[in-house]
C-alpha cells in the first residue's frame, strides 16, 4: 500500500458522495443538507467523481484529508 499512488479526496467531495449513493438524496436536497447552492454541490460532487474514477482506474490509492482545500 505504500507504493501507491494517492489520490486525497476531502471530507467536503466525501459528504457529497455519501448524500448521493448512500443517503441517495437528490441535488437540490443534497445541497440543502450541506448549507450550499446547487452548483456548488454538483462542482464538489464532480470533483469527487473524477478523483474516485481516476483512483479505481489508476489502481491508486484514496487517502480522505479534513481540508476542503485540496
């Protein structure tokens, strides 16, 4: 596991994942439950779909940081 590549995916595009597949809530909900616009969730949830994708695509590794910035 140590000769992995990582990809870090943040608590924030974590949340946004969780409330779609697990919680399955649509956008407008979703976005209501995380205090921010449509867009802005479908940006992070985007971002976490295309960091997701390239982990399990890439065989990398996904390391869950508590930042929103990275």
């Amino acid at each position: 596991m140590r000769e992995l590549e990582l990809v870090e995916l943040s608590m924030e595009e974590l949340e946004a994942y969780r409330l779609r597949h697990i919680k399955d809530l649509d956008q407008e909900e979703a976005a209501t439950e995380m205090h921010t616009s449509q867009s802005t969730y479908q940006r992070i949830l985007y971002s976490a779909y295309k960091k997701i994708a390239d982990a399990l695509i890439g065989g990398k590794a996904i390391k869950i940081i508590k930042g929103a910035d990275k």
